[in-house]
C-alpha cells in the first residue's frame, strides 16, 4: 500500500462513486413518491451486490464472460468508462421501480388530461447539468485508473459528445430549456463507452443521437404511455447507455474513423 502511495484505495474510492451513481440515477425517476427505508435497502443491494456482478464481468473478467465473447466475436465487450456498467445498469433498473410505484399524486387525471410539473428553476436546472458536464471529464478521462493510459482523446470526444447531445435537444426538443440542459448528459452517458477509441466527429454523431433519443423517448414515456419517470432517467441513462455500447462497436471500428479491437457482435451481446 504505501508503495503505491494508497493506488489501490484511490481506485476504491474512484469505483465506489460508479457504484454510488446507480442509485443516484435510480432515484431520479422515482423521485417525489419513494420512502426512505425501502430505497436505502435497494441501494445497498445494488452498490453491494448488483454493481460489483457487471464491473466484476466487464472490467475485472470474472466468470469468463468477456472470454467467451472474445472467442465467439474476436473482441471483449468495450466500455471504457460505464455507459452500460454503470448509466445503463441505472437505468433499466429504474424502470421497473418507476412503474411499481406508479405515478405521482394527480400526475394523470381522470379526465385523461396531464396535470404539468415543470421545473421549480430553469436556472438551478441549468446549474445543475454544467456542473455534471464539468464532472464527467474528471469521470472520462480518470477511467483510464493509471497515469500512463490517460488519453487526452477521451476529453476531446467527451466535449464533441457533449456538443453532439446539446444540438440536437435544441433541435429536436424545440428550444425547450430542460432538454437543452439535459442534452449534454445523453452525449456523455452515449460517449462513455467508447471514448477511448472514436474519432472525434464520430463522437459527435453518437451524441446527438443520443441527445434526439433523450427527447423523443421522454416525450412518448410522459405523454402517450404515461410513465412518470420524473427525472426520465430511462431515456437519459437507460437508452442513451445502450445505445453507447452499441455505438463504441461501430464508431471504434476502423471503418469508421476509429482505433479498432472492438467488434459489433461483442457490443450487442451486453
């Protein structure tokens, strides 16, 4: 350990903060109708025992998962810094708990009309979500876990990403300021993935489909099948993380301007 200089608890602490994030994310959707006790008991099985299964499979190859990917593709399955392990994970299991608990008091009337809950401040929204974007170059880059594997490729397709993801919820979400300020975020759950290997403008292609996934799927998840998923995290991490998997099979591939040692087959397997 002192060796090290305290490496291995720096890794800890870095891994423990993936772990944490899932619950974060799951809380987001169930938000406003959750008790505590109930949450705090799924978040200890989570960080116990549902985070360490996938990290364990993906970056630490336990179970010989990721070997018999590699013979039946030719490639590992890739995420470099957790759209599937960790924003994926969040995700999927947030929808679920979203639709047990059902929606908030009077979210869906009667009448079948929609009783609005927009944000209490656009400005605290928008402060929110930088200080996130601002994060998760530190959360990118440091995924790399030793000095001499940092990649300044990484923040750059973060930031395209980032950009990717803003243009086009302004674009597909009309100028609306909540998906302005959440577009960001799809890019970066999008980018994690395979951000050690696309090429930069590829990075901008997987995040502003991922900005168009947020807005869209929200959209049809509050308004036509009535899922109050408040902070709509099934969108944001579940179906932007996948779709960041799929996308660092494809834009990691040499074909398409990337480093290449990944393979489609193996990124539609997770």
């Amino acid at each position: 350990m002192a060796a090290k200089n305290g490496y291995e608890l720096v890794k800890f602490f870095f891994l423990l903060t993936f772990a944490a994030a899932i619950p974060a994310i799951v809380s987001g959707g169930i938000a406003e109708r959750a008790k505590f006790w109930p949450q705090l008991i799924a978040t200890a099985v989570i960080v116990g025992g549902v985070y360490p299964l996938f990290e364990g499979v993906v970056w630490n190859q336990q179970f010989g998962v990721q070997g018999w990917i590699k013979q039946l593709t030719g490639a590992e399955f890739h995420d470099f810094a957790g759209s599937v392990v960790v924003h994926a994970v969040g995700g999927w299991l947030a929808l679920p708990a979203v639709l047990l608990l059902g929606a908030r008091a009077n979210r869906y009337r009667k009448d079948g009309a929609m009783s609005a809950h927009p944000p209490s401040s656009i400005p605290f929204l928008a402060l929110g979500a930088w200080i996130l974007t601002v994060g998760w170059f530190g959360f990118n880059v440091m995924s790399a876990q030793t000095l001499d594997k940092i990649s300044g490729l990484v923040a750059v397709n973060s930031l395209m990403a980032m950009v990717g993801g803003t243009l086009a919820a302004l674009i597909v979400g009309k100028n609306d300021p909540g998906f302005v300020h959440n577009g960001p975020l799809a890019g970066l759950v999008a980018v994690c993935a395979g951000s050690d290997l696309m090429h930069p403008l590829g990075a901008l292609v997987v995040g502003g489909v991922a900005g168009a996934i947020f807005v869209l799927m929200f959209t049809l998840t509050q308004n036509r099948w009535k899922i109050d998923d408040v902070l709509g995290v099934w969108p944001l991490h579940g179906l932007c993380g996948t779709w960041g998997g799929v996308a660092a099979g494809l834009f990691g591939s040499k074909a398409l301007g990337g480093l290449g040692g990944v393979s489609i087959g193996a990124q539609l397997i997770e």
